[in-house]
C-alpha cells in the first residue's frame, strides 16, 4: 500500500486583478469553494484573501492533476463572481 499526501498553496487573483469579492460575500464564497473541493475528494486546510486575489491550502485528492483541478475551481466562480 502506498501513501501519499501533497498540500498545495494556491494562490490565484480576480480577472485584470480587480476587486472583485467584497468582505460581506467572503463566506459564501469560501463555503462555495469548500463544497466543490469536498465533492473531488479532497481537502481545504485554510482559505484566505483580499478583494481581488484568493489563498488555498488543500491536499487534492491523487486522481485530479493540479491544472485540471484549479481550472475546474475556476471555472465555477467565474459564474458567481
């Protein structure tokens, strides 16, 4: 049996880095990023940010590839952004 475990720091920013996610918005937004990080089997250790960028500490689960797991997290808040 093998073992693994990577934690990511993924920090990626708002389109052109604009102010994009008010303070009042920031835990639906952190809940909504929780729930598809826990519906691909992996796990958020801390979330964090301003307005126009975002900090992830998650360990993905070894079946996602980290470009095709950030750009499907990606592609889920450009709708609610």
């Amino acid at each position: 049996m093998s073992y693994t475990k990577l934690l990511y720091h993924i920090v990626f920013r708002t389109k052109y880095g604009k102010n994009t996610i008010p303070e009042q918005h920031e835990k639906e937004l952190y809940a909504y990023i929780l729930g598809i990080i826990n519906n691909k089997k992996s796990k958020l250790y801390r979330i964090g940010g301003t307005e126009n960028h975002l900090h992830l500490l998650i360990d993905i689960h070894p079946s996602f590839a980290l470009s095709d797991f950030m750009k499907e997290l990606k592609e889920y808040n450009v709708t609610i952004l």
